[in-house]
C-alpha cells in the first residue's frame, strides 16, 4: 500500500485563500493578522489534534470520525486524507521563502500547480483561456510575514 502522502508530490488538490484585492489594498494590516491567524491555528491543531477535530467537527456540525478522516488524528497530516501545510510549507511552496516544500515538491512549485490546473479547467471547460500566475496567484501577504519574521 502507498502511503498517504504518496500522490502529493503534484499537489493536485490544493486549498487556497481568497481575499479581495481592494480589501488587502485598504486594511492591509487586518489581511496579514487573518494570514498569521490561520498558521497560528494550524501550528496550534498540529500539536492539539484531538482536541482541534473536536472543535472543527462542532463547528462544522460534522461527527468527529468524518473530520479524522479527513485530517487524520494525531496531527502529521499524513494519517487522513489530505495534509494541510504550515506556514513555512506554504511559504516555500509559493517561493516566497528559502527551502524546498515537503514531498520532494520544489520551491516556487505554486506556479507549476497552477499551470496543471488552468490545463485541466480549460479541458473540461470551465474557463476558456487560461489564467496568468500573477492574475490568478499572489503570495505577497506569506512572504511580507516570512520577511517580518514570521515562521508559523
């Protein structure tokens, strides 16, 4: 059997964060504190898997089994069915920060992600031409809170 974290070297599914532009340009401030929030509670569920699952089985008004199936319990990420990336993963997947992703993925591997996925959304038509990576991706927000000091 493969391990779980086989298949990952593509990062085929991916999670993102969307905020609008205009928001980021007039509370600049409140989009990197939303951004450090999300690595803090992500470090914070890593070390507190139990109880995190918990609170996300609550809130999303889910049995806890269903959300450990797919985070997995102990907090590694590669016991469930998807592994979430810290902020420093994040950051060196976007190449905004020194070091290579985990899953022999390469630094900067965003850009490549994202070309594979404009191919497929054009191919089953969801889009009609595809996308630039600076129109459809900015990791600026990682790499100002990497440069800040930041690591997750």
């Amino acid at each position: 059997m493969a391990s779980p974290a086989a298949g990952t070297k593509q990062a085929l599914i991916a999670d993102a964060v969307f905020m609008n532009s205009d928001f980021i340009a007039k509370r600049h401030d409140v989009a990197l504190k939303m951004m450090k929030v999300l690595y803090d509670s992500i470090a914070w569920w890593k070390k507190n898997p139990g109880e995190g699952n918990a609170i996300i089985a609550k809130g999303m008004d889910m049995k806890l089994p269903d959300v450990e199936l797919v985070f997995g319990k102990d907090g590694t990420g590669l016991d469930g069915g998807l592994y979430v990336y810290d902020f420093m993963e994040t950051a060196r997947f976007c190449g905004v920060a020194p070091g290579e992703p985990p899953f022999q993925q390469t630094n900067g591997q965003m850009k490549d992600h994202f070309a594979l996925l404009n191919t497929w959304w054009k191919r089953f038509g969801l889009i009609k031409s595809e996308v630039s990576y600076d129109k459809g991706v900015d990791c600026g927000l990682l790499g100002e809170l990497y440069q800040s000091g930041y690591r997750g």
